[in-house]
C-alpha cells in the first residue's frame, strides 16, 4: 500500500483483535508475523498508522491458518450404551492453538461424533463427548474453525490422537436416586455411580442450569461457568456406588448432575433436575398504607427457616425506595406457605427543599409484584437488598392469577386531627378523620418526624427506605375508646409518662393509620407538678431537688428515664433518680453561670 511509516514502531496491523507482530516496514509495505494467539479462520485485517490513523480500505478479510490439536484428556472417555434411558458425558479439554475465542465459531468432533463445546480460548476448548455406544481406539480429534457465516475456513485433525471410548472400564453415572423435581432451597442429590466407578474417587458434585440433552450434538452449549457447584461440606462417599451432597439454593431452571473425579474427570448426567419456587396464592392483594397487613402466601419451595425467606413488594421508584421495592418481614415459614407483615409505605423525592427525602409522605400503590427470594439467614435490610438484586439467587415465579400487593387508599385510617391535641391523665381526647369503622384499638407511640410513620419493636429498621430511625421504635399504649363511629373516635388519656406522642389507630386485622397531614396526629401529655423538696440550695450546687406529680398522674418517663430532662432558668440539672410520680436532680454550681445587670445606677 502507501502512506505506512517507515519506523517498524509506529505502524500497528491487527486481525481482529490480534496484534500482528511487525518485523519490517517501508511506506509502501509492512512485512508482520502471525502468532500462536492468532485465531484461524476469516479475520479483518487493518492497518494503523500513528498520526495519521487507518489506513483504506479498513475491512480486508484473511484467511488465516492457524488451527492445530497438541493433546486432549482425558485419554479414555465413556461409550454410553443405547439402552441407557440416561447417558453419562464426559468433559473433554483439546489444547493447542488457532482456536476462536467466540465458542460459536468452533466446532469439535472426536471420533466423528459432534461434541457441545462449553468453553473456549485461542489455546483450548473444553467440550462434552456424548459417546455412541461402541468401543473404539485412536479417535480423530478434529477441529474447524468458521467465519461469521458458517462457512469452514480453517480446520485441523489429530489423527494418532492417543483417545479411545470404552462401554466399560471408564468412570460414569448410572442413575439420579434423588428426586427429579426440587424446592428452590436446595436438596440432597444422590447418584447412583457406575460399575468401574468408586465414590471415594469423587472430589465434589454440581447441577449445571441451561443444558439441553437434545443438543449435545450442537456446537456450543452453554457456559461451564454456570456451574452451581456445592460446598463439599456435606459431601458423603461412605458407599461405594453411592455419593451425596448437599445443594446449594437454586433458581429456577432445568438442572443436569455433574460428578468431578480426583483424577480431573468431569462426567456430566442427563437425567433432569427441575428447581422450582412458585406463588400460587396471595392474600389479601391489597392492604392499609399504614402497614401491618399480614400476607399470607402459598406455594412450593420456600424455606422452613423464614429469615431464609425475604419477601418484596413492587412500589413506585422514588428517592426512599431506589429500587422500587420495599420489604415484607416475614414472619412464619414452611415448605408451601410464608406469612409476612408489610411495612408502612412513606416515600419522598428529593427536591431543593428536602435534598435527603427525608420528609417522608403516606402514598398509595399501585399493585406491585411480590417475590419471595431465597437468601442466607440473619441479612440486614441493606443485604436483603443486596440478594434480592442478584438474579443467581432463587426466586419465585408466580402461578397464580394475581401475585400482586397495593397499598390502598380506600382501606388507610386516616387521622385528621385530635381536639384537645394537648391535654391531662383522664381527660377526653376526640379523634377526627376517615374510615374508622373498622378501627378497634386507639395507640399512643413516641412522636415520629413522618407523616403517619408508625415501626414495631418486632421489627428491623428500614435502613432502605429511610422512613424510621431506631428511635422511632418505641413500645406501644394500647387505650380503649369510648366511642366510635365511621369519622370520629372519642378516648380517656390513660396514665402514661408525660410526653409528645404520635396517635395511631389499629384496625381489626392489624393494619395501622396513618396521618393525613403532617402534624395531625401529633398529642402531647404535660407534666404536673404538685410539689417540690430542696428548691433552696447552695450556690455551688449538690442539694438535691426532689419534684413530684399527683399520684392521679404518671408524671414521668420510668420506660426509657434517658428522656427525662430538668432544667433550673437555662442550667441543667443532672437527673440521678426517677419514678413514675417522683424524679430526683442534683443541681450544679452557680459560679461563672451568673449574669448580673445594673439599671439606673446612681452616684
């Protein structure tokens, strides 16, 4: 051609993604050696030119003749008699050069039989041999190589190859003793090993997903990478013609054994292994905003242990929820049936104003899928998170009609205001707002900052969504109402710590309310104080000053006494000892506290 540079160095030639070593160049020629890393077939060569670029045309294709088989192993592979219902393959790695790192562009027989190549590089291609069910010796191990329209366009055969297929005498499988069909948790897999075939030979097991039988013959398979291997901690060979192991958790998908021996053997089993995790029922499809709506969801495969189970619920993708999913603690398990308790849906979007969606809303849903996953025991929410998001974890697909839950408006409480929002032990309080016919329980829970936010001491903090904090996590006051009806609920304050509290409604089934604006829900318990003991003292402090309430009135906090705090003017006064009707503070010292003023000083 024309325009190369004359400097070896500063040309390149590549075919395809292969350098082209260059040993000589002029401009008007570049002279470069093939290497063994160079794939046979059709490539596209092109040339480069430092501070010029390609040289035209860009797309010129080379036949390259590079193939070549060096060896292959195992020596000795299994026939397969035809009366087998099931057959035994036998992986097989051929080592040489000029292969196609795309699998798809390489074929492999042995023996004239067709292998479904698994895995592959410009050095290697790892293959399953199906066997024809004859004895034979010294098979032809052929490699082609074809373009990206099929078309052969390199090819090499090791004809004294050293490999022979024996009906007896090799490793194999005889038959899959554990059950075809599986639960999405995993399973015992037990199979029985052929006669020349001794289990304390074996050195682990695997399922190998995505592996059609049927197209054992074809020239790609699928990935050896996809493995699901087991641990070998369960691993058993106490028989000789028997080996188990424990599997891991599965997708669900079409399984086939995979046996690997101490001498480096893979026998791959045809005998199908279907994993499945299913939803065949969800109740109730829809339930309050508030949260606490128990799911009950039937099925096949779920795990006995039921933090092994984690449930989500499909929600609008919001700055709270990223993922467009939230959490349902799960409660109870076993093999065909999860019971789960949904979590409050408070959501924001970040703005100008709120940056950190921190100002978290009650919204309503449409239906939204729900999943069970099965993941490790003892997650936190960000790890459950985390699991649900890998698609190699099992999961369920749905069988049912619906698999959908919504969080429904029409079926929220919802707290619009409480008159007096500040009021005494045994005074009236009256609850208005929407939908309390169905309202059985009236709760005072310690003041969140959300609208309607609501946790459960039972349950994890959602470290996800945001929409709690553990100090939104407080013990609940269940009181008995005087009167109800579909928009009011009027209640006597019982004797509780003094304190700002959120109120929330409980529903027959459990499911909470929520509040309809922020602040609605919001009631305040004073303290009084009938009397007080050492309100003289020293100026540096240490007398102590004893105040106490009526004994009508629990005055202060005894559950959680850290929130009891006293001041004297803007000084604090440590609190050492407190009671439901009695709290006991040491002052501190008045020096270097005191601020005098002088107001029209004389001479």
């Amino acid at each position: 051609g024309e325009g190369f540079n004359a400097d070896p160095s500063l040309n390149r030639v590549m075919l395809d993604a292969t350098p082209c070593n260059i040993t000589a160049a002029s401009t008007t020629s570049i002279t470069c050696f093939i290497t063994d890393k160079t794939p046979g077939g059709t490539r596209e060569l092109s040339v480069y030119v430092d501070n010029l670029g390609f040289a035209a045309p860009n797309n010129q294709e080379v036949q390259v003749k590079t193939a070549f088989v060096s060896d292959v192993s195992p020596k000795v592979l299994h026939a397969n008699g035809e009366s087998a219902q099931y057959s035994t393959f036998t992986m097989v790695m051929v080592v040489g050069k000029g292969f196609d790192p795309n699998c798809t562009r390489n074929v492999l027989s042995i023996g004239g039989q067709t292998c479904g190549i698994v895995a592959c590089s410009t050095s290697s291609i790892t293959a399953l041999f199906p066997g024809n069910g004859t004895s034979a010796d010294n098979l032809d191990v052929t490699v082609m190589v074809m373009d990206k329209r099929g078309e052969v366009r390199d090819m090499y055969t090791l004809a004294d190859s050293g490999v022979h297929q024996r009906e007896d005498e090799v490793a194999s499988i005889a038959a899959l003793l554990s059950p075809s069909q599986v639960p999405g948790t995993g399973t015992e897999l037990v199979l029985q090993l052929g006669a020349n075939t001794n289990s304390s030979s074996v050195s682990g097991l695997a399922l190998w997903p995505s592996l059609n039988p049927e197209e054992m013959g074809g020239k790609y398979l699928t990935s050896y990478e996809d493995l699901f291997e087991f641990s070998g901690n369960n691993l058993d060979t106490s028989s000789s013609s028997i080996v188990s192991d424990i599997s891991p958790a599965l997708p669900n998908e079409v399984y086939y054994p995979v046996v690997h021996m101490e001498d480096g053997t893979t026998l791959v089993y045809t005998a199908p292994i279907t994993a499945r995790t299913a939803i065949t029922s969800l109740s109730p499809a829809a339930g309050s905003i508030g949260g606490r709506t128990m799911l009950t969801i039937a099925g096949t495969g779920f795990s006995e242990v039921p933090d092994e189970n984690v449930v989500v619920i499909g929600v609008p993708t919001s700055t709270t929820f990223l993922n467009g999913v939230i959490l349902c603690d799960v409660t109870e398990a076993s093999a065909t049936q999860l019971t789960c308790v949904t979590r409050p849906h408070l959501a924001a979007q970040a703005s100008a104003n709120d940056p950190m969606a921190r100002n978290t809303k009650p919204m309503s849903t449409p239906p939204g899928d729900v999943q069970v996953v099965l993941c490790d025991a003892g997650l936190n929410d960000v790890l459950k998170y985390e699991c649900w998001s890998d698609l190699e974890n099992g999961r369920s697909a749905c069988e049912a009609s619906v698999c959908t839950f919504e969080y429904a408006d029409s079926l929220t409480p919802k707290v619009g205001s409480i008159s007096p929002a500040r009021a005494l032990v045994g005074q009236e309080v009256t609850i208005s707002g929407e939908r309390f016919g169905q309202v059985v329980e009236v709760q005072l829970r310690e003041r969140t900052s959300h609208m309607g936010g609501t946790m459960h001491s039972e349950m994890h903090t959602d470290t996800n969504s945001r929409s709690s904090t553990s100090s939104d996590v407080w013990a609940t006051i269940p009181i008995t109402f005087l009167e109800r009806s579909r928009n009011s609920i009027t209640f006597t304050v019982p004797q509780v710590s003094a304190g700002q509290y959120t109120v929330t409604l409980r529903k027959f089934n459990n499911e909470l309310s929520i509040a309809s604006s922020v602040g609605a829900g919001d009631f305040e318990l004073p303290v009084v104080v009938s009397s007080t003991t050492g309100f003289i003292g020293s100026r540096e402090g240490g007398n102590p000053l004893i105040l106490t309430t009526p004994d009508s009135s629990f005055g202060f906090n005894v559950t959680h006494p850290e929130q009891n705090a006293l001041f004297i003017s803007t000084l604090p006064c440590e609190v050492v000892d407190v009671s439901s009707h009695q709290l006991t503070c040491l002052p501190g010292p008045m020096s270097g506290r005191v601020l005098a003023e002088y107001w029209q000083l004389t001479s």
